[in-house]
C-alpha cells in the first residue's frame, strides 16, 4: 500500500519512479542497519563461541592423552630405578659372596615381614636350617632362622626380643649380650645387657658379633648410641642395628 501511494504521489506530481524508489532503498537501508550489524555480532559470537567449544574439546583430550603419557613415562622410569636398585643389590651380593670365604652362603629373599620378624623364599629344600645366621648382602648381621618349612622360612631379626647374640665392643673387647627390644622402625635399637660396670664403652663404639655359637666372628652388629647404668654391677648400652 506505501508502494502503491507513493506512485501515484509520484504520478500526480509529475516526479520520476527512480526518485520514489531511491527514497525508498535510502530508507530501507536506514531501517535496517541496525539489525544487519545486530545479525553480524550474532554470527561472530555464534563462531567464537562454536571454535571455543571445539578447541575447548581438543585441548581438553590432548591434555588427557599428554597426563596418559606422563603417567606411563613416569612408571616406566619408576619401573628402570627398581631395576638399577635390584642390579645394585644383586651385584653387592655377588661381591660378598664371592670374597666369603669363612662361611657358605645361600642368598635368598624377603617375601612377607612382620613386627621384628620376616619370611624369605628358601627353606628346607634349599639347605636352611633353623639357626642358622642371617647376613645382609654387606656382612652385617640381619638375625637368625627360627622356623623352616619346605619352601621357606620364618627370620627373626635384631629388633625381636627372642633373637639374642653374643656380642663384643670393636675397640677394647668388652663383651656382652645384644637382643631386640621389639621396637621396629628407623630409629628402633637394641640393648647390649651383661656389662660390667668397670667396662669401658661409650657412643660411637662399634659392636661386633663374638664369634661362638651360630654367628662368625667379628661381623658387624650395629653402634652404641647410649649407655645407661644399672642398679646392679651391670649396665647396658643403647645399640643402634
């Protein structure tokens, strides 16, 4: 109807249709520009926020597949130091028993442990027998077999009251007789009872094995931490394994 009006506007007055619709496109174009550029922020906000989805969700599974792979790399560094550590051990192991000559060893490992006490994978088949001493890969003394089954066998250690071994101070050869306490952890120790009170011993001592019984002589036991005196003619010292 504004078509139709403006036309015979245009007529009676005698103007050309070029100028009707010219005036027309004009205005149109006034009308609608707002919505042009209202249409133009749509689709650029509709875009921005569709890549920011999708790259969201790319970044999003790199980040997993990348987490996936450090967790991998990371087991298998973890996997490589156990091996170097097992090398490590095996290698000492090797070592002592081969510049062993007092005794013969049967090397053997911990399956299960408990409070002052573990297992190892050797027993009566193997050659073990109960009390027999127990030596760590480097000589020191580690206890002595209590109980033996076929395929292996009950160790107690130097932190378990029952294990007692006849012990000596390196420097002046006091004796004594070391057993566990039955504390267990890093800073655990033992007691080295029966010394006389004339006997010199002090911190730092180092405390050796005596040598009768089951143990061979002179093989590490651990160092005194402590002396405390008795109310007897006795005293004993704090010995850390």
């Amino acid at each position: 109807m504004v078509l139709v009006l403006l036309s015979l506007a245009s007529l009676a007055a005698g103007k050309r249709g070029s100028l009707v619709s010219g005036a027309l496109r004009t205005g149109v174009s006034v009308a609608s520009h707002p919505f042009w550029i209202a249409l133009n922020f749509t689709e650029n906000a509709y875009a921005y926020a569709a890549g920011f989805v999708v790259d969201y969700h790319h970044h999003y599974r790199e980040a997993n597949r990348l987490q996936q792979e450090r967790a991998e790399i990371a087991q298998r560094l973890a996997d490589y130091e156990e091996l170097r550590a097992e090398q490590r051990r095996l290698r000492q192991m090797l070592d002592f028993e081969r510049s062993e000559t007092a005794v013969t060893l049967l090397p053997a490992a911990i399956i299960s442990r408990s409070l002052g006490a573990f297992v190892i994978d050797q027993g009566r088949t193997h050659g073990i027998e109960r009390a027999m001493c127990v030596l760590a890969p480097d000589g020191a003394v580690v206890g002595v077999v209590s109980e033996v089954s076929p395929f292996n066998a009950t160790v107690l250690t130097l932190h378990n009251p029952d294990c007692k071994i006849g012990a000596l101070i390196a420097r002046n050869r006091v004796r004594g007789i070391v057993r566990g306490t039955g504390q267990v952890g890093a800073n655990a120790v033992c007691e080295m009872e029966y010394i006389d009170m004339k006997d010199q011993i002090g911190v730092g001592d180092r405390v050796v094995t005596m040598g009768s019984g089951i143990y061979p002589a002179g093989r590490p036991i651990g160092t005194v931490v402590g002396v405390e005196a008795g109310q007897t003619l006795q005293k004993k010292a704090r010995v850390q394994p």
